[in-house]
C-alpha cells in the first residue's frame, strides 16, 4: 500500500479518505464537548449542523445559494464564452499571442482583490459588479491556460491537416479545436474552483444577498455556528460543480479512457 | 535517364538559421523517382534525410532548387502527395474508420462512398474488426497501419514515408515491413521511404539512396536487386547480405566522419 507507484483497491481508497474526515470530525467533537475550546471561537459540529437545518427551515440558505450560483454562472460562462476563443486563437498564431498575451500576463498578476473599490465605483453593488470580480478573477487565467492547452496540439497533426490540404481555417475547427478541447475542458473546471473564491470575495465585501453576505451578517451577530456552516457548505458545493465537470468531461471525452 | 521521372528533386537546398549562424542542412540533393518506384532514403540521424522528406511534402520551404511532380513544380502541400508520419498522428476523438474517412472528405465522395473507401482500406492493413475502435485502444503497430490506410485511401500520386516505423519494436517493425511491401506489391505507388535502419530500407525499396553528412546530399544510389515479391526468408540469402553490406558501408563511412574518425582505412 505505501510503495512508491502501488495501488489500491477503490474500497480502501474510500475507506481511507472517510477515516480522515471521521478523525477530524472526531477531534473537532472533543475539542468542542470538553470545553477546551470556547463555543465564540469554534461550536460543536450539531451547533454547526442544527443552524444550518434551522437555516434550511426558514428557506434563507436555499435563497443564498440561489443567488450566489446564479452569479457564478453568469460570470463564469461569459468568461468561458470570451477565453475559450481567444485562448485558442492566440496559442494558435503567434500575431495574436504578442498582441495578447503579454497583456494578459500583466493584467493577471493584478491582484482581483484590488479591484474591488473601482468594479464598486463602476456598478454599485449589485450583480453586476459580481459578475465583473468573477470575470476579472477568471477570465484571463483561462486565457492564459486554454493558450497553453492549444499550443499543446501535435505540430504533425496541424502539418498533417496541410498535406490534406485543408486551409487554416478548417485545420483550427476540425483539427486543433478538437484536439485541444480535454485540455480545454480541464481548464474550465478548475478556473471554476477560482470563481467560487472571488464570488464570496465581492459578497463578503459588499452585497445584500448571497452565500457570503450571509456570513458577514453572521459575524455581526457572533454566530459562529453559521459562519462555520456556510463555509463548510461553500466547500461541498465547489466539490459538487468540480465532480460534475469531471463527470461530464468523462462523457464527452470517452474516448480517451476506451483503451485503459 | 531518359524516361520521365514521377518526381524530380533538382539541386535542392535548404539552411536553417541557428544563433544567428545559417546552417546548410540539404546541399544540391538530387532525386528521382520513377512511376511506382519504391525507393527508400538512408542516412545517419540529422543528415537532412527527413527534411527533404518535408521538403518534398510541401511543409517546409526549400532554400535552393525545385521539385517536379509529372514534370510541374510543386508549391506548398497537396493532396498528390501522401505523408506517413513517424509520430503517430491519428485523431484521438475518432475511430479508426472516422480517422480513414477523414483523410477523404476533401476527395469530393459522397459519405456512403466515403465509408465503403475507408472499409476497403482498413481491409486492406488487416485492421476492418478494429474500424470502431479509437486510437487508444491499439497498439502501436496497428495505429501505424491505419496511418498508411489514410494516406492510401485518397489515393495520393506519391507516398512519403518519413520513419513510419521508427518507433515500433523490432518484431513488429519486421512485420510492417512485410505487411507494406505485400500491399506495394499488389498496388504499386511510386513511394519515398525514409529510415535510419539498413535492413528494412533493403528489403522494402527497389532502390537505396545514400545520404551524406550535412549539409545533405546523395552520396551512393544503390540498386536492390533481390527479386520480387519479397518475404523475410530472403534475409538469409547471400545476395541480401551483399547488399546488406554495401548500404551498410556506405553509411558506416559517413558516420565515422562525423563523428570524427575520419572516412576509415
């Protein structure tokens, strides 16, 4: 089991996995039912869960999460729609990667925090100015990646759509596209784990609604137990989306499993 | 050579511009080719041998010199001629039928047209239980003969082959080799082979050019003359050792030189 390139059954990867969440579970309910820690800092995990059930009852958690995911769609796929395209042109031309992605470069090592005075100033504080942080965080990492995922394509399958001879134009739909679409794929469900991060960043900041506002308003009012609850709930459901990419990932791209 | 040759490489030359030096790797390289010729071009690793191949392809520009194809100089890649690559190149995301089919669809066919072509061809390298499976699920051998399948099946004037089975192992390169040779001899197509192993390039081609050290050149031209059609017991014959031998010590001389042993005794 713990040789360098061993494997193990599914059955004990799922065991094991388990057996870490129980062991800090464990420890969180002792730390928290022995009094060695104040229930202000950290409540016991059935206070967390009973706030959360509360939470559910009275329908604000399915309200937050409504609009927390729905702004996470919105500005992700309008990152989506603009990266996909872009990356793929400029890791296929080099014209369009030095008018690019030398910018691109630039603009990403801006931290997103920074921009959430001016994105407020520009539009309030309402979806829009969501819609803008998540776009900011998102889109041009995905440039960048999908850039990368693109320049990945096998030069000879570009030189073998020429000896077909296929224009570039059909070269860049029928050969690189399709090739570099895993890749690509790939890309989007890990820039998505980001857009979680900068949603609650701008919610947190200033909203009226959403998963992270929630929290803020949860501070004021030392309950903990929700701040504890919405985060933990804010990690299952990243861990959902995730899952789900890489389900339909799965689908899409059979073929790549076929022969293993 | 008085008869029209299928392909005429005249005085080809090419440089590459390397740290701001220029770099000849082809120098007034001459080759013919004869209608359904099967010749292959031999030479040590970095001798220009696969540069011409992309030359003659229409991927790379030459520096000097032109190409006849029928007697018209060629300009940039066409669908006359047909490349084989060392790496594979099928498409992941199709089955080995889609991958044949997509070689035709610039052939103007109709799609049913299209599938029977494709069938036909994957018959023909033996692979027709294999026409829905995808790359991943073949071996390397097998992906190799549905490459030439593809090249094959849009009928191209001249096939080039740079190294197609370079990355095989041994047994199943020696399969290959009969494998095509069979399918050359039943359906001859003029074709430029290009390998780094004496062996194969003697028991496929009707002709071995020899390459020089760069910048690249023909040095020898030596004709096989085993008969035809050809099976593996004839590498056990005297007269494939002899030949064997010749291309051999051809090579061997410019390997030496090049790695500076000088043209030996």
């Amino acid at each position: 089991m713990l040789r360098i390139g061993g494997s193990i059954s599914t059955g004990w990867f799922l065991a094991i996995a388990g057996m870490v969440f129980a062991a800090l579970l464990g420890l969180w309910f002792l730390a928290t039912s022995s009094g060695w820690v104040q229930p202000l800092f950290l409540p016991s995990p059935s206070n967390v869960f009973n706030s959360l059930v509360d939470q559910a009852r009275n329908g604000e958690l399915w309200g937050d999460a409504k609009v927390s995911i729905y702004r996470i769609m919105v500005g992700f796929l309008v990152a989506s729609a603009m990266a996909v395209p872009i990356g793929v042109l400029i890791g296929t031309y080099r014209f369009w990667e030095a008018a690019i992605e030398p910018l691109v470069d630039f603009i990403r090592y801006m931290p997103v925090v920074a921009f959430v005075p001016l994105t407020i100033l520009w539009s309030g504080t309402g979806n829009m100015q969501k819609f803008l942080i998540i776009w900011i965080g998102t889109f041009f990492q995905q440039v960048l990646l999908i850039m990368d995922n693109t320049k990945r394509v096998p030069l000879d399958f570009v030189d073998f759509g020429r000896t077909l001879g296929m224009k570039d134009r059909a070269i860049l739909a029928r050969i690189i596209f399709p090739s570099a679409a895993p890749g690509i794929w790939d890309s989007m469900r890990i820039s998505l784990g980001w857009a979680w991060t900068w949603l609650v960043l701008a919610e947190l900041v200033a909203a009226t609604s959403g998963l992270g506002y929630r929290i803020t308003t949860a501070q004021r009012f030392f309950e903990t137990d929700l701040i504890i609850g919405y985060i933990l709930l804010l990690g299952a459901l990243g861990l959902f989306f995730d899952q789900t990419m890489k389900f339909l990932g799965r689908r899409f791209f059979r073929y790549e499993a076929a022969g293993r | 050579m008085s008869q029209a040759r299928k392909v005429e490489v005249r005085g080809l030359g090419k440089d590459f511009a390397s740290r701001g030096k220029v770099v000849r790797a082809l120098d007034g390289a001459e080759v013919g080719l004869s209608e359904n010729e099967f010749v292959s071009l031999i030479g040590t690793s970095g001798c220009g041998k696969s540069t011409l191949l992309s030359i003659l392809a229409g991927l790379q520009e030459p520096s000097r010199g032109a190409i006849l194809l029928d007697g018209r100089p060629i300009e940039g890649p066409g669908r006359d001629r047909g490349l084989v690559f060392q790496s594979y190149t099928l498409f992941p995301w199709l089955t080995a039928q889609a991958n044949v089919e997509f070689a035709l669809r610039g052939n103007g066919m109709p799609k049913r047209k299209r599938r029977d072509v494709a069938r036909a061809h994957l018959r023909l390298v033996g692979l027709e239980s294999f026409a829905d499976s995808y790359p991943t699920e073949l071996s390397g051998g097998m992906k190799q003969r549905v490459a030439i399948a593809r090249a094959l099946a849009y009928r191209p004037e001249v096939l080039l082959m740079d190294e197609p089975f370079g990355a095989l192992d041994a047994l199943t390169r020696q399969v290959m080799q009969e494998l095509l040779t069979s399918i050359w001899e039943q359906h001859k197509i003029t074709v430029l082979f290009v390998t780094h192993d004496v062996e194969e390039a003697v028991y496929v081609s009707d002709r071995a050019l020899v390459m020089t050290n760069p910048p690249g050149r023909i040095k020898e031209e030596i004709e096989i003359t085993l008969p035809r059609p050809r099976s593996h017991d004839m590498l056990s014959t005297p007269e494939f050792a002899e030949l064997y031998g010749r291309v051999l010590e051809s090579i061997r001389s410019e390997s030496l030189e090049s790695a500076g042993f000088g043209a030996g005794p």
